[in-house]
C-alpha cells in the first residue's frame, strides 16, 4: 500500500466502510431467512411461505443498497487519500 497522503480523507474512508458494513449486516439478518423462505415456500409448496419470503428480500433492498453505497463512497475516499489515478 502506498501511503497516506492526506488523513482525513483516510479517516472519513474509515468511517463510511464501519457504517456501511452495519448496514450489510442489517440486510443480511433480514435477507438471508427471506431467501430460505422463498425456497423452502417453493419446494414445500407451502402457498404463504414464499410471498413472505420475497416481501423479506424486498425490506432487505433497502439496507443492502446504501451498504453498497457507503462501502463504495468509502473505498473511493480511501482511494482519493493516497492521490492514486483512478483510470
């Protein structure tokens, strides 16, 4: 790794991946019993399982969606702090 040129872009970096990472976390406790619902629903046939399942992954959209955007927003100024070409 090359090193830091400018701290506080380093630490706001930090900081936006720690959020971000709660917030995949948060998606996943949500998502990951809405996907075991939906294929349960549809191997047991169990005809209320699966739209549950489903209504599960869609709450879990939202969370997941801004881990990716803090986690990305992170990187990008962890990146921006070393003063590396990005193309």
């Amino acid at each position: 790794m090359s090193p830091v040129e400018d701290p506080r872009l380093e630490r706001q970096g930090r900081r936006l991946s720690g959020a971000g990472v709660r917030w995949l976390v948060a998606g996943l406790v949500v998502g990951i019993p809405g996907v075991a619902m939906v294929v349960v629903g549809l191997i047991t046939a169990i005809r209320w399982m699966w739209p549950v399942g489903i209504a599960l992954l869609l709450l879990a959209s939202a969370p997941l969606f801004v881990a990716f955007a803090l986690l990305s927003s992170g990187a990008v100024s962890r990146w921006a702090a070393r003063r590396k070409l990005f193309a």
